[in-house]
C-alpha cells in the first residue's frame, strides 16, 4: 500500500467513527488508513495488530472491493517529544463529558491550548493521532472541532455534523438496531429508518406538546455548536470574545421568546421561571437515549423530583456544591445589579455601565474565564445545569451518570432547561430596568420613513401576509456514526422537523434626506397573551423574536427593499446544520473558509414558530436605524459568515452591530412626550415613522412533505 505525507485536509478522518481506533479504515470505502508510529500505538492495539499480521488493515474488516482509486495510507510522523496531556488523558474513554464540570471543562481546555500550539500541520496530525485512540472520545472530537475552528490553517476542513458522529446523542436508540440491519444491506435497496415523532412521552404530559421543538436535531445542535465556538476553557484569546457576555444572554433570551412562541402556538402557558429551588420540579423527563460512549442510558427525571446538594466526588465527577451556594451566588448577583456596581478579584467596584452591564453580568453568571470574581460570584448557570442533571443521585450512591441537562449537546430537550434560563433571564432584566430606557433621540432616524410591510411567497402564490408551516420528513446520515461496523454508503434515517414556506420581505421606506446607510431590524410577537389579551408593551417585548438584521443603502426618495427569508442572519441553512458535504462553499471563499463556524446557527426550518390551524395572530415589526451609528469598528480576522451573525457573531471580528443585542426591545421603554407611559405597541411606535408594525398570521396546515436526500450525502469522508 503506498503511503503519502498528510495534509490538511486528511484532519478531516480523525472524525470518522470516532470510537474505532485509527488502525481501521477510515472514509467512504473504509480505503484510508494512518501510517501510525509503534510508539503512539496503545499497548492493546499493539496486541491486536500483532495477531493479525501481514494483513492490511484496510482488508482486515471489509471483504469486498474497495472501489477504484485504491486504498491510502498516511503517514503520521513522530514528534521529539510530547507536551503534557496528564489532564485529558485522566479521562476513562467510557465515561460521559460535559462542558457544564468545571473539571471536564479544564481538560478540554488543556487538550485544546495544546493542539492550537502546534506550529505546523504535520505536528497537529501526530499530537491527534496520539490522541484519538487514547482519549474519551467525546472530549477528544470536542477539542478537536474547536481546534479547526479556530485555526486559520483548519477552516477549510469540511467537518461532518455532530449528529453523524454521535447520533446516539441525538436520536431515539430503540432505531439503532434497525439502522444496524439497513447497514448490512445492499446500498441500492437500503430504506432510511424512521424515527418517531412521539417517542419520549404521550399527551398525557401536557410539556409533550413541546417536543418537536425540544427534541428538534438542529435545535440541539445550535446549542451545542454555540458552546464549541464560546469556550469555557482554552487560549484566552479564544476565550476573550468580543461582547461574549452579553451575546449569552441574548441568545439564551431569544431561545426563550421562540419556546413561548411555540407554546401560544400549542395553546399552553409560557414558561414558569424555576425560582424556587427548595420545591419539587413538577416536570419529568424520560430521554430515551443511549449513551454515545458507554452501555448506559441517559437517566431520566421523575415528576416532583427536589434538588438536593451535589456530592459527586468520584474520580469522573469531581464535583460538591450545596443549594445555598447557588442562593448566595444568586443574592450577590442581585446585590451587584441595584447596587450598580460588582467587586472584582482586587476588591475594586467595577460599575454596570449601560453599555458594558450586561456583558459584564453575562461572563459572571456564564461563569466563564472572563468573569470579575468568580469567588464571589460563583458558576451559578452551569452549576445550576450540573444540580438538575445529578438530582436522580446526587451523591453518586447509585453509580448514574448525569441528566440529558448537563450535557449541552441534550439540554434543550429537558422542559426544565426553559424553566432555568427562564429564571437567568429574570438576572438580565432586572440590570436591564436598571438603565435609561431608549428615547426618541436614541430611536429615531431622521428624514426616514417605513411607509409599508408585506410578506410575500417565493411561489406564485398570492401574498396574504400570512406564514405558512407544516411538517418535513428530513433524513441524516449516521453511518460515521456507526462504530464497529462494516458497510459502503450511507445509513439514512428520517425524522419529522418543523417547516415554512420560503418567504420574502416586502419594505417600502422613503428617504426624504441624502443617500445613507441604513439597518434593518425584523421582529415578530405573538399579538395576544396566553388569556387572549391583547398585549401591553412591556410585556410584549420579551417575546419580540429577531428574523432578520442587514445593512442596506438608502437613496434619496422611494426605496423598494426584498430581503429573501434564507437570507437571515439568524439562521443558518438545512445544508449547514447538518453539514451535507455535497452543499459546502468553495474553500478557497471567505464563506468557504469560516464553513465550520458558521455550523452556529440558528436552523432555518424553526425561523417561525408553528402557529395554529386557524392563524396565529402576530405583529412584524420592522425598523430602520442609522447605519452611521449602527456601524462597529473594522477587526482583523480573515473568517467571515454571513449567516447567524445576530446569534454567533463573526470569526475574528467584532460583533457586527455597535447597538445593545435585541434592539429596541432590550430595555424597558423611556415615556414619550405627551404620552403619559407607553403602555402598547403604537404607543412605543408614536413619533418613529422610521418603525411599522404590520399584522399578520401563521397558519399551521398540518400537511407533511418529504425533503429529496441529498445523492451523496455523507459520502465525501
């Protein structure tokens, strides 16, 4: 077999079936092996190798033709000498990983701070390979995916998606042995396996309604991703984000909003904030997941379930923090918001300004690197996840692995993840109502009028102002996935997702002055309460869901703008949260070069809520700022991503808009002059011809549509 030097783009296979060791073949036709050094062979795969000798690795577990081209192996080079990796080495390669431990979290950062040092590829190649075959998995395709990320030299690598790695943390395991049957038949006569839409619960619990939302593929992986991108732990300049604070909690407000969204949509109550700690959880979670690197299944929460403190001293956990510790932390961070200041680590008063508060606030209750004191403060948000993800054995007495809550990769399926951020987003709207409400000056934009608003189908069909949606079948490829098995081509598997018909925004604005940048800003809320009330506005604005933000050149006069619905920047298309292979930008385009990151997003299926058969009744809310005003500072950075800026912000660059996040909604609203409060939507509207608010529906038909599958999904690796 010839060998060949590695490049960049071989990083690419470390991904694939990341618990088979590297002496097995890797890639579509299983034709790529790693030409591995014998001292960075485990001493038991030394042992296997030696009883099969003289026998290619490549043949040794697939009989058949392994198609043209012929097999490859890489050559892996052995370094002088290795770095200390004693920290993520301690981890058992069957024992769960979480981001939420501070423990777990350090030996990422660690495994990443060494793999971002490395000064050339060829050394990235060796200290990986090294690696893989001894570290969790988990931790290991974590580090690594932050890593080429990152690296200027790694971005144009084309990544499969989570869910293809570790499907088991996405998907129903009852499919497995299904899927495992489908493996082993010809490829030309393969069916995809269905997985079920009811499959956690029935409608006897009344959060099932909810599901398709929680228990949405691309919904997991945004929060996943986004934890990938904002590290807890790693090279402080990777750490250091610009506005990282304040973008956790906005992204976590805007989850929020959606969820309540969905929940008028399906006729429940919005989310009740979890504040009472000391009460039973009325909410039970039962996962139905297996475990992605061990035989165990993800533990469930029964219904009344308490917190209690968390002693989990063992070796894997390595975690104690009593309930008060979370109320102290909690009482600090109240005390630091109307005192208007927070203690740093020197004892110094730093104070909440308006514009840095909230990102100050973030860091502190994120409990990331960043924070001013994290003595005094503590790791309420992730401690909080760890409390509820232990709460079935929270001494560790029965040996149980954590909750689907404190992993980030299942959290959002857990009704109770609403409930907790729920209650964090009460921390960030007390700050907020603590700062001077936006006035007219700060919203208005002079000689600029939105004179109309209207949505329009992409289709013939007339427009009526109304979203449609219906549901999807989708399939995903999990054949990187499927460890230990032998088979060419894709193993599909179909599940129902939330979908709408691609729309367009239609905007009139006049601009009765010079030529001039402007921003705009599309919202939508629900019109009514959960009474069927019409809402009042300081209620309404928490619900306010940003769609759409972009830049666009106003001339003088009459301006007709159409800004298409997949163009969103906050969402991120079908082809990138699932990463298929056979839709990526050319590498060689800044779009191409930042691919990996751009995974970040929101997905564009769930853009609009679900609404009911009847039609939703909503408000889009549309604004122009001044683009003058709006624009940030040019940073240097060669990545680029025009999707999901408002929720991921943009490689090696500043967040691309110099406003407070969920402008004009973050703060409550200033009085206006001769209005004595504003009190509705029209009143916050009054003298700002430069916003429109149009009424409009989202009808839910109910029909199902089949997406086509992608020919080649799947098989580029």
């Amino acid at each position: 077999m010839p060998v060949r030097e590695a490049t960049v783009h071989d990083l690419a296979y470390l991904f694939y079936r990341p618990t088979e060791p590297l002496f097995i073949g890797k890639g579509k036709d299983h034709k790529v092996v790693f030409d591995i050094p014998e001292e960075y062979k485990t001493d038991r795969h030394k042992m296997v190798m030696a009883r099969m000798p003289n026998v290619e690795p490549i043949t040794r577990f697939n009989m058949e033709t392994i198609g043209d081209g012929g097999p490859k192996k890489i050559q892996v080079k052995k370094l002088e000498k290795l770095p200390d990796l004693s920290l993520p080495l301690s981890f058992k390669k069957d024992t769960p990983f979480t981001l939420f431990n501070p423990h777990h979290s350090a030996a990422a950062g660690r495994l990443i701070t060494v793999l971002m040092d490395a000064k050339t590829t060829d050394e990235l190649m060796s200290l990986a390979v090294y690696c893989r075959d001894r570290m969790n998995p988990l931790l290991f395709i974590y580090a690594m995916s932050v890593v080429m990320i990152h690296r200027p030299d790694t971005r144009t690598v084309q990544l499969p998606s989570h869910v293809e790695m570790f499907p088991k943390l996405y998907v129903q395991s009852s499919i497995f042995n299904r899927v495992l049957e489908e493996a082993f038949v010809p490829v030309d006569i393969r069916v995809p396996v269905d997985i079920p839409q009811d499959y956690t619960a029935s409608n006897l619990d009344f959060e099932h309604k909810m599901a398709y939302f929680r228990e949405d593929i691309g919904v997991n992986l945004h929060h996943w991703h986004w934890h990938s991108v904002y590290l807890l732990s790693g090279p402080p300049d990777m750490v250091n984000r610009d506005r990282r604070g304040e973008l956790f909690s906005y992204m976590h407000q805007q989850i929020l909003a959606r969820y309540n969204f969905e929940r008028f949509s399906n006729h429940i109550n919005r989310v009740t904030p979890l504040m009472h700690w000391n009460e039973p959880i009325l909410e039970g979670y039962f996962p139905k997941l297996d475990n992605a690197v061990s035989s165990h299944v993800w533990p469930a929460r029964s219904p009344n379930t308490k917190l209690q403190n968390v002693q989990r001293q063992n070796p894997v956990d390595k975690t104690a923090f009593d309930i008060e510790e979370l109320e102290r932390w909690r009482d600090r961070l109240f005390l630091a918001i109307h005192s208007g200041f927070v203690i740093n680590k020197d004892g110094q008063q730093v104070k909440l300004t308006e514009t840095e508060g909230i990102d100050i606030l973030g860091n502190m209750i994120e409990a990331n690197p960043l924070s001013k004191n994290p003595t005094l403060y503590g790791n309420l948000h992730n401690n909080g996840h760890m409390a509820i993800g232990f709460i079935h054995d929270p001494d560790f007495r029965y040996k149980e692995s954590y909750g689907v809550m404190a992993d980030p990769a299942t959290a959002m399926r857990d009704p109770i993840f609403y409930r907790w951020h729920s209650y964090i987003n009460c921390i960030f709207q007390a700050f907020k109502a603590t700062i001077p409400g936006y006035s007219i000056q700060n919203l208005s934009f002079e000689n600029v009028t939105v004179q109309s608003i209207d949505v329009v189908y992409d289709s013939e069909k007339p427009s009526r102002n109304e979203f449609e949606t219906f549901w999807q079948k989708c399939e995903v490829d999990l054949s990187r996935g499927l460890d230990f098995t032998r088979h060419d081509g894709p193993v599909n598997a179909r599940f129902t997702l939330l979908q709408h018909t691609p729309f367009s925004y239609r905007i009139i604005v006049q601009n009765d002055g010079v030529p001039q940048m402007g921003t705009v800003r599309i919202f939508i809320a629900p019109k009514y309460d959960e009474k069927r009330l019409a809402f009042m506005f300081e209620d309404q604005r928490h619900f306010f869901v940003e769609l759409d933000k972009f830049s666009t050149q106003l001339k003088s006069g009459r301006n007709e703008i159409e800004r298409r619905s997949t163009e969103s920047s906050v969402t991120i298309p079908f082809e990138k949260t699932y990463q298929n292979m056979d839709n990526v930008p050319d590498p060689q385009t800044p779009e191409g070069s930042a691919f990996n990151y751009c995974g970040c997003g929101w997905p564009q299926n769930m853009l609009i809520a679900k609404g009911t058969p009847e039609g939703l009744p909503c408000e889009l809310f549309v604004m122009v700022s001044n683009g003058v005003i709006d624009q940030v500072e040019k940073s240097q950075g060669d990545g680029t991503c025009k999707n999901a800026s408002s929720y991921c912000g943009v490689l090696d660059k500043k967040y691309p808009d110099a406003r407070a996040m969920g402008y004009p909604f973050d703060r409550p609203a200033e009085d206006r002059p001769g209005v004595k409060k504003v009190e509705t939507l029209q009143d916050f509207l009054q003298d700002l011809p430069n916003m429109a608010v149009r009424d409009v529906t989202i009808k839910f038909t109910g029909r199902e549509e089949v997406r086509p599958p992608s020919s080649g999904a799947g098989t580029r690796f």
